[in-house]
C-alpha cells in the first residue's frame, strides 16, 4: 500500500508562485512514475506533469514553460513548482504514483486547494 501527502497549496495573487509537494510511503519510490493532476469545479480531472522513474518529464500544453515538476528520491517526495499563476489554474492538485510494469500499482493523494485570485 502507498500513502501520498500532497502539501504547498493556498492562495495566491495572479503571476505568482507555489511549491506544491507530494510525499510518498512505501518502498521502492524510485521506481514509481510520478504525476500531477488537477480538477477545477465543474470539470474532470486532468493531466499537468508527469516524471517518469528515469526522470524524464512531460507536461500539459497549458502549464509549459512555466511548471516545473522535479523528484527527490531520497526523501520520496515529487515537487511541482508553479510559476506565473493564471485564474484558470485554481483547481485541487493531486499526486499519483503509478508503475508501467504492473497496472494495479496505482495510487493518488488526497489533493490539494490552489487557488489564483486577486
């Protein structure tokens, strides 16, 4: 069983910054591929960044260039800096740990609240 803690979010003015992290129990963390998620009210959730286990990366065309999602196995905690916050990021971020070699090896956080507004 894997527990993901997902921390970092608030509120905060348009153009600025937040740090959201996800902490992960369990073992093996550096064999997960780690994603970010989100869902705004009203709509489903969708895809933001993913890092793989070999640490490349992917993200979704509206956050590029001003996301960065990073990993540090050492304290089995992924990190997702938001940069140049728009209204249209408010949504609850969630954390999700998965593994290509075995499809049941899927697991999300609780999620947490961002929301941009002046």
């Amino acid at each position: 069983q894997v527990r993901l803690v997902e921390s970092g979010g608030g509120l905060v003015q348009p153009g600025g910054s937040l740090r959201l992290s996800c902490a992960a129990s369990g073992s093996a963390f550096s064999y997960n591929d780690m994603g970010w998620y989100r869902q705004a009210p009203g709509k489903e959730r969708a895809f933001v960044a993913v890092i793989t286990s070999i640490r490349s990366t992917n993200y979704a065309d509206s956050v590029k260039g001003r996301f960065t999602i990073s990993r540090d196995n050492a304290k089995n905690t992924v990190y997702l800096q938001m940069n140049s916050l728009k209204p249209d990021d408010t949504a609850v971020y969630y954390c999700n740990a998965r593994r290509r070699t075995n499809q049941a090896y899927n697991y999300w956080g609780q999620g947490t609240q961002v929301t941009v507004s002046s």
